[in-house]
C-alpha cells in the first residue's frame, strides 16, 4: 500500500475544501473499514486521507426532528445509532438491522457517513433507510438532499461530487408504518447477502395507504420497485397480494450473478423474500 498522509480538520468546511482541492489525490475518512481494504487492494491509492472524525459535535450528534423522525450526523458510530433512544423509537427496524451488521468492532468504528458513501450494493443500511424514506444532506456550496435511493450510479458509484461529504442522514416520522428488513445469505449464515429486501407498509383499515419495497444485493445498485409499490397501493393487505408484489418485483429486477447465485436464483429469491417482508409488516407491531 502506497503511502499517504493522514490530516485531522476540526470543521468539515474545512474538510471539503481540502478535498475539493486535492482531486484525486484525497480522500475523506470516516471509520476506515470500507477504505482500507480498498486501499490495501489498490483500488484507490490516495495521497491524503482527511479524516471527518473531529470536525463539530453537530456530526456526531443524533436529534429528533419536528416530524418526529431523526436527524443523525455523518459521523455517528453504527454502535451510537444501535443504541440511540430516539432512533430505537423512531425506526426500530435500524436496531434490529444493526445486530446483524458485521460485527460489534466493526460497528464500533463504521461511521454512517462512510456507510452511505462506501456504494456497496450488498450493505444493509442503504435499503433499510431507502424504506424508510430518509435523505442524506450534503455540504459545500452546492449543499444538497438526496433520496437514498438516488444516492447510487452503480456498483459502487454514488452521485456525490468530487469534495462533497455527507453531512447527516435524516430519518423521517414513521407514524403509522411498519418496516421489516430480511437479508438472504447463501454460503456462511455471516457472509454477504445473496438478496436484501426492505420493505415499510402503511396499513388503514386492512387497506395498504402507502408502501415502499426496496431490494440490494441481488443488483448492481440499490433499486427502489415502484411497480411492486404500485400494486400494493390501495390493495387489501393479505397474503394473496404480497404474492403479486413479489412476482412483480421479481419480473423487474435486474438480478446479478455471482459466486452467491445465479440471476434466476436470485429472482427467485427476490419473489419469495419480498413476500415474506411484506406478510410480516403486515402482522406485528414492527
Ligand atoms: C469485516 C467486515 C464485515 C462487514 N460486514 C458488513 C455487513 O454485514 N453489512 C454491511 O452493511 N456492511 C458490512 N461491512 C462494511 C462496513 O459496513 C463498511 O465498511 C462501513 O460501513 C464503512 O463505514 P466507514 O465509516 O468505515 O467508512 P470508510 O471506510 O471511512 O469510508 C468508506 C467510503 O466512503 C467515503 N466517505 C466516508 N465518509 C464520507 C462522508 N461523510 N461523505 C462522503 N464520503 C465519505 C470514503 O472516502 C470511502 O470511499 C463490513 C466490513 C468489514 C470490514
């Protein structure tokens, strides 16, 4: 691994100009988890790393939103977030998603910044906080918000701009929803997943008013299916359309072979696992 220098900013301002400046040659560094095997494979040989862990408090930082969702800084541990009363209240999908997230020492570390920039389509949080409607706000000049299910070009490709960080994640009320997480892993029980499926329901009345279905893993990037959410709109919350939802989604959904599975597998997969989700949104308190 090639050698690099390591610069601590205390303001992420500061942080973005120097990587704005240095195109190329930096990069920003949260919990190091995803870089560094990236740069020990020499897949980026960075000069610079401009680590983000002592820019302001604010990033570090998790606060309750008017709506009653959350907003959580980019540099908030994974372990921080597992654990956070408002986030457990809001959204305890990210709880329970969190425990099967790698290991305790690598949420130790993981920031949720370098969780959203990294732009792996096996992660677990992009289509947990996709089904939650959650946006990440981005700084410098052009500060913006985008959709997690915006945030992806490709297999590992983000949309964000040379020098433009993540800032914080925020996490909209979830009043009325539901949202379950299931991920399918085919080798070791702990191995990337062949298929993630996220789904979040609103049920009135035994009638889904609203509903997202977001599938990883199974694809090159995190794909959103509307047409499954199409489906489910206004449709009565049982067994028989959940079906639907699955064959809809598995009949849209460019699925990728790898050593995990085939395409077709992985459609097949995608079938069965989104109404598994979808069936148990519909039941519990989730
Ligand atoms: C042993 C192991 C097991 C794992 N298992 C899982 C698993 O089961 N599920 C799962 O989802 N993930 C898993 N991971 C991946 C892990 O979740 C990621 O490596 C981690 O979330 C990345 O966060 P980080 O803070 O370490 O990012 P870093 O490694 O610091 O950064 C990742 C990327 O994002 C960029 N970046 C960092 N912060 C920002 C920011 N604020 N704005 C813009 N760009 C930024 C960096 O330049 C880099 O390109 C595993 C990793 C390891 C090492």
């Amino acid at each position: 691994m090639r050698g690099f220098a390591f610069v601590s900013p205390t303001s992420l301002a500061e942080a973005s100009s120097i990587l704005a400046n240095d195109e190329g040659e930096a990069r920003p560094f949260a919990g190091g988890t995803g870089l560094m095997l990236m740069m020990k494979t020499g897949v980026f040989s960075p000069t610079r790393l401009v680590s983000l862990r002592e820019t302001e408090v604010a990033h570090r930082s998790i606060t309750v939103t008017a709506d009653g969702g959350v907003r959580i800084g980019a540099v908030c541990s994974l372990t921080q977030i597992e654990h956070d009363p408002q986030v457990l209240a809001c959204a305890p999908v990210i709880g329970r998603t969190m425990k099967t997230l790698a290991n305790v020492r690598v949420r130790n570390v993981a920031r949720i910044g370098g969780t959203l920039a990294h732009g792996d389509p096996h992660m677990d949080m992009p289509p947990v906080l996709a089904s939650l409607r959650a946006h990440v706000v981005t700084s410098g000049a052009a500060a913006r918000e985008v959709a997690i299910e915006d945030l992806y070009a490709g297999y590992y490709e983000t949309v964000l701009q040379p020098g433009e960080l993540i800032t914080a994640v925020v996490v909209p009320g979830q009043a009325g929803w539901r949202s379950v997480y299931l991920k399918c892993t085919t080798r070791s029980a702990d191995d990337w997943p062949a298929l993630g499926v996220a789904v979040s329901l609103r049920i009135e009345s035994g009638v889904v008013a609203d509903a997202r279905v977001v599938i990883s893993a199974a694809c090159e990037k995190l794909t959103r299916v509307a047409e499954a959410e199409a489906l489910l709109k206004g449709a009565s919350a049982d067994l028989a359309n959940f079906t639907k939802a699955g064959e809809a989604a598995a009949a849209v959904v460019e699925t990728v072979e790898d050593a995990r599975g085939s395409a077709a597998y992985k459609s097949e997969l995608v079938k069965v696992y989104v109404r598994r989700a979808l069936s148990q949104a519909s039941e519990g308190t989730v």
